[in-house]
C-alpha cells in the first residue's frame, strides 16, 4: 500500500534530508586513504543523534550501525569495519535518518583520488542515470518510466544493473511501497501520483548483474568482483513538478576529490 504525503508532511522530511545532507558531508570530508570505515560510521551516528535524529538503518532488522559502508566491489549493505581505505579505492555511503517521525535515505559513491579511469566512468555514468530517473518520476508517468530511463543509459556501456534490489517509497517507514526497480519498461508499473515520496536509487555493476549475498546476511558482492557505484535521492511528487528532497549539494561542497567531469 502507498502511504501519500502531505505538503506539510514533505516539508519535515526535507528537514530530516538536511540532516542527512549534512551528515553526508561530515562523513565525505573525513574519506581519505587510511580511514577506517567504522571511523566514518561513528561520524555520522554522533552527527545525527547531535542534529536531533536517529539513524534510521542502526538496528533495522538486525543491522548494526548508522551507515552502510560497500567498498569496490560490494554493491550496499556494506559494514563498517576495520578496514583501511586505500588509494584508488571507491566507497559507497548510504545513510538514513529518522526526525520528527519521517525518515530520508540518501547514497553517494566516493571515488578515492588514483580510481581507475573506467571506474570513474561508471561512477559518472551511474550518477547521470539516477537523474534520468529522477526527470521521468511525474505525474503521468509509471514507475516502470524511471526503471527503463536508468536501465537504458546504463546498458549502452555494458554495465549490469542489479536487479535483487530495488529503489522504495519511503515517510514514517524506511521502506515503503512502491517497489521502484532500475531496470523495466516503459509505461509499466504503479502510476506516479501526488503525494508519493520515493528514493531511486541505482545499484550499477562495471560487469555482470549478478550479485551475490555474504554470510554475514547482508553484504552484497557482485559475483565477478568487479566494482559497484550506487547513488540515491528521495522524490516528492506533486501535481505540478517533483522536488528532489535529498540533498547531494553539502557533500559536493566537502568532498575534496573533485571527480565529476565531463567524462561521461
Ligand atoms: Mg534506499
Ligand atoms: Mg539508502
């Protein structure tokens, strides 16, 4: 069932979205080789809980931190760990935030300076196709409008869209109806009706689709090892136009590596 928002209701998930905006930007400004990924985690948890939220992925179903953490070839669902970032290395930061009762959800893939030339390519790619979901996410159009606009600019260069997971509708709960998958047709799908507020959220794969799940019960690993981009917005439709909600603008702002280009 989709639960449709108020104006007002939008309205306080934008303010939860600044939240996590910024806590994004906490987190972009602290990613350098040698971080440690729980490092990171702890940044944004403490910048979250001091701005009045709750993390909205800390204990839902069992996860146990504040970010999910997917490093090179993990496509989401990633824990923060241990690990050191290295040179050349790309990170995928998906966080969540809980305030005044709505939740937002964002994600943004980091290239570390050194990445791969065909890496940053698919990072750019993958970024262009979000909005391109994003220009079809109106009135008048189905969901299945946004899947095949992603689908379709990823494919041209080869690249596998994940098809196990899928973007959500989200408000007083993380995941929401409607399903919103990368990958579809046309014309298809749930209509985009006012009051629907979605994240679209491409998961990419530089090779195959195929994606394989850890032991651990969460962490996604594309099955030939080859790297993953994933960036997320959440949408509100209205009648007249549809407002990105999320906001990628303070990491921009943060992250020192200035990597988009006009390379795609
Ligand atoms: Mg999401
Ligand atoms: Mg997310």
């Amino acid at each position: 069932m989709i639960h449709f928002k108020s104006a007002q209701e939008v309205e306080v998930i934008k303010e939860s979205a600044v939240i996590l905006g910024k806590a994004h930007a906490e987190v972009a400004k602290a990613i350098k080789p040698g971080v440690k990924t729980k490092d990171l985690d702890k940044i944004a948890d403490e910048y979250i809980h001091d701005h009045g939220g709750t993390p909205s992925f800390k204990n839902y179903h069992g996860f146990p931190s504040a970010l999910c953490i997917s490093v090179n070839d993990v496509v989401v669902h990633g824990f923060p760990s241990g690990y050191e970032l290295r040179e050349s290395d790309i990170i995928s930061v998906d966080c969540g935030v809980k305030y005044k009762g709505f939740h937002s959800d964002s994600a943004y893939t980091y290239p570390l300076e050194g990445a791969d030339e065909e890496v940053l390519k698919l990072l750019e790619r993958t970024y262009e196709s979000l909005f391109l979901g994003i220009a079809q996410a109106k009135v008048g159009n189905r969901i299945g409008d946004v899947s095949f606009a992603v689908q379709s600019h990823v494919e041209q260069f080869g690249y596998g869209v994940v098809r196990e997971l899928v973007g959500h509708g989200v408000g007083k709960d993380l995941h929401e109806d409607p399903e919103v998958p990368n990958y579809g047709k046309r014309g298809k799908g749930p209509k985009i009706m006012p009051g629907m507020v979605f994240a679209i959220e491409p998961m990419i794969n530089m090779g195959t689709k195929n994606v394989v799940q850890e032991k651990d019960g969460w962490t996604i690993r594309t099955k030939d090892r080859k790297p993953s981009a994933h960036f997320e917005h959440m949408v509100a439709v209205f009648e007249d136009r549809t407002e990105i909600v999320t906001t990628h603008e303070y990491i921009e702002e943060s992250y020192k590596f200035k990597w988009r280009s006009k390379r795609a």
